[in-house]
C-alpha cells in the first residue's frame, strides 16, 4: 500500500463484521490488530450455523436493498460493494462451496461446516498477519485516540492508540456468544447517540388458555400465511406453549413491535389455506353433508388436521359457525392476539443500535473522527433469510473502504 509505516488499525469484535473487515484492511497493507472480549473469535457466527445457515440470499439487488426498509439507500451501497456474489467469491477463496436453495438463499455445501469456514478465515488472517488478541474487553475511548481493554482473565488493563479503529460489537441478543450490548452506555457518554434496543426476528407471545397449551402444546402449521399491519408473509409457524415462532413471525417482528408500542396487544392474522383461492375454499367447505363434524371434515377435505380444530376454538367465536361462508372467512383470517415479543436475549437480530445520524457516509462517527462502525450494532434490522450476515459483512466491507480512503489521505 505504501512505502511507509503500515497505516495501524485497531478492529474491536470478532464477528463476522469485524472479520472480513480485518481480512480487507490487512490486504491492503494495513497491520491490524484484532481485539475480541470472548476466549475464541466469531460465536455468534458459529451459532447461526447451528440451524439452517444462510450466509446470503440470490435475491435480485433492488429487491435486496429493501429488505433492510428505512436504510435501503445505505445498503444499496453496501450491497454493491460487497454484494451477494462478492460474498460467495470471498467464501470460495477460503476452499467454502455454496449453492442457492430452493428459496433463494445462499448456504454453504452441507458438508462445507461453519466451523470449517471460520477455521480457514482465521488462517487466512494470520497469514495476513493479523493480531488477535482474545479475552480483551473494550471498556471505552482514552484521550489521543485511545481505547482501553481489560482482559478478561488476568484483569491487566492496556491503552492502545491506533491510527483508526473499527467497532464491530454486535448487537445484544444471545449475550453468551459475547454480543451483549454493554458498549452502549460507553458510546452514548462519547457522545454518539444509540437507538435503544429491541428484539427482532423472535418469537411471539400468545396467552394460550390452559387447556390449549396442555393439548397442543408444540406443533407446526406448514404452508400457511400470516400477516400484520398489511404485510403477508408466507412459511411455517411453530406453535409454542408459550406463542409463535418461525420465519413469518420473525419476519413480522417490526410490524407486532410497532403496534405493541402503541399500549394494547398486537394482533396477527393467519390464513391457513393461503394457495386456494376463496372460492375453492368456498365451493369446498359448501361440500360438507349435516352431520358430519368439522373437525373431520376440515381434515379430510382441506387437509387442516389437528391441532386447527383446536386452535379455531381457541381463537375462534365461541360458538363454532355453521355457515360455510364465515367457516372460510375464520381460515383464511383467523385473528391471534399478540402480547408481547420474546426477550431480546432470545431473539436471532436485534433492533436499535448506534444511530445513522451518529456516522457519516463512511461509517465514521461523527463524535470520533478515526472510528468506524459495523454489523449489527448499527441501528438497522432485516428478515432472515442471508440478509444478516450480509448486512455485517456489506457493512464490515464499506467501513473497511472508509478506513483505506482515510489512510490514503494521511499518506498525501
Ligand atoms: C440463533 C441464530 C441464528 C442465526 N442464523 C443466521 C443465518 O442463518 N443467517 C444470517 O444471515 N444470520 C444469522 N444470524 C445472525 C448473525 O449471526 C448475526 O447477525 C451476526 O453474527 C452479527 O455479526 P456482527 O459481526 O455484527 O456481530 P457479532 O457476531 O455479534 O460479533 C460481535 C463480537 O464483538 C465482541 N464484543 C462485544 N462487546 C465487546 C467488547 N466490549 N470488547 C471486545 N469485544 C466485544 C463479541 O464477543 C462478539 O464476538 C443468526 C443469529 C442467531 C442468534
């Protein structure tokens, strides 16, 4: 990069954010230290392999850029940077295959684990001779540019005063992976403003009576549809002792969070025949001969078995229709009072974070010239699905570049 000193850059998180952040400035001729709170990098991104792990989704790059709603010009930008295909030329660097799903998302070769891909971008980023120093906690900002650590262990604390500083925190779901939000109220005294935070992509709170939680207790709803404020979205939902969980109620999250806001309950529809249209719906549930009961007939002619009689008495009228037009209209808007969302620890993302107004169009705080921030602990949300992870490493990626363009100006 130059013929210089190495320009010096301090990287605290050791998410995939602050990763591929290090991966790119140390390409460039950076040298880069890497500061991480837990005993081992990259746990969060370990977790998210656990289930089904989506690193990215196929999607067009338009309809990408909305998923991310208020900050769709911001990630237009992003995405293009470090778009999809970016992500999975970086991971077919590392040795990792990925394909596209069925439904768009980009995953990895089954065989391809998480833990191998992280195993190489940490080889990689010694070869790069990238500094990580583990069990080191951010504690806040010191004068000249300072940052201060502790470690976690010994106690010991340690100055550092790099040239530029990247903060990948995370945000503050699933605190044992080490994003646990506590650099909140260390920004907030250096003067950059964080949005509280709030669960997103989590489960929902349903009061089931006693009867219905010790009968159904859990049990999935496939191909169903449900929505909120006006937005559909299709999958399976989970029933749970204590709610709903799965994509479409993840994906509903900023809807239910908006009208819990308001002081009352939330209130979702389900559409449990969401590909027929009502008129078959009708002409089918028209069929039904005097006698015969509903719960049979709704299980043998439109395939809804229990647990939906149950549920449709749950949430029904109490007195269950007989006629097949309000039968039809129950279905395919059955109404499921929402009490509140699952705790932020739970949730897969989290809402809120360091505020847009708090960085310029680098990612650099304006309160702190020299630092930069990415991932999650950004104030930005998206659904499931690979719109994360390439979030954080768009974002990783964009204030990696805002850091090189700083150096370059320090080398004129
Ligand atoms: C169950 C689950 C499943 C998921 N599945 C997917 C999926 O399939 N696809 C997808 O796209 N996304 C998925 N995600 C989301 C994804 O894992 C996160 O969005 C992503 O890891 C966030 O990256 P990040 O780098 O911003 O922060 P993080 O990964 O949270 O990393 C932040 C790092 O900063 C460290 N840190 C925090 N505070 C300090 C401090 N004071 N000092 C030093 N270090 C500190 C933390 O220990 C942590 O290592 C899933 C998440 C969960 C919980």
């Amino acid at each position: 990069m130059q013929d210089s000193a190495p320009f010096v850059v301090a990287v605290v998180g050791g998410g995939p954010a602050g990763l591929l952040a290090a991966q790119r400035l140390a390409e460039a001729g950076c040298q880069v230290d890497l500061y991480e709170a837990q005993a081992t990098v990259g746990r969060k991104f370990l977790v998210a392999g656990h289930g089904g792990f989506n690193l990215s989704n196929a999607e067009d790059a338009a309809p990408f850029a909305a998923r991310y709603a208020a900050r769709q010009p911001e990630f237009t930008r992003y995405l293009a940077h470090f778009s999809p295909t970016d992500l999975r030329t970086w991971a077919a660097d590392l040795g990792i295959v990925t394909f596209v799903g069925t439904s768009g998302r980009i995953f990895p070769l089954p065989e391809h684990k998480p833990t191998h891909l992280l195993r190489a971008w940490l080889e990689r980023l010694r070869e790069l001779n990238v500094t990580i120093h583990t069990r080191q906690r951010w504690l806040g900002f010191a004068p000249e540019n300072g940052l201060r650590f502790r470690h976690e262990t010994t106690g010991q604390e340690l100055t550092v005063r790099p040239q530029a500083t990247l903060l990948a925190l995370g945000g503050a779901s699933w605190a044992k992976t080490g994003s646990d939000g506590r650099w909140q109220p260390e920004l907030e005294r250096a003067g950059v403003p964080v949005v509280p935070f709030a669960p997103s992509n989590c489960g929902a709170e349903v009061a089931w009576s006693a009867f219905f939680r010790a009968k159904v207790g859990r049990q999935p709803l496939k191909n169903v549809a449900l929505s909120c404020a006006g937005v559909s979205v299709r999958g399976e939902v989970l029933l749970t002792d204590y709610g709903l969980e799965g994509t479409p109620v993840y994906a509903l999250t900023p809807q239910l969070r908006a009208a819990l806001a308001t002081g009352g309950p939330a209130r979702l529809h389900l559409h449990l025949k969401p590909d027929l249209p009502p008129a078959q719906l009708l002409e089918k549930l028209r069929r039904r001969r005097a006698g015969k009961s509903w719960a049979s007939f709704l299980g043998e002619a439109l395939r809804l078995p229990p647990p939906v009689p149950t549920l449709l008495r749950e949430l029904g009228p109490s007195v269950f229709p007989a006629d097949a037009a309000a039968v039809a209209e129950l279905l395919s808007h059955l109404p499921i009072p929402v009490r509140g969302l699952r705790p932020l620890d739970e949730a897969i993302s989290t809402a809120g974070g360091v505020a847009w107004d708090a960085v310029d169009e680098h990612l650099m705080l304006r309160a702190r010239p020299g630092t930069f921030v990415a991932g999650e602990m950004l104030d930005w949300e998206a659904p499931t699905g690979g719109y994360l992870l390439q979030g954080c490493l768009s974002t990783g990626a964009w204030a990696a570049r805002g850091i090189l363009r700083m150096s370059e100006l320090a080398n004129e």
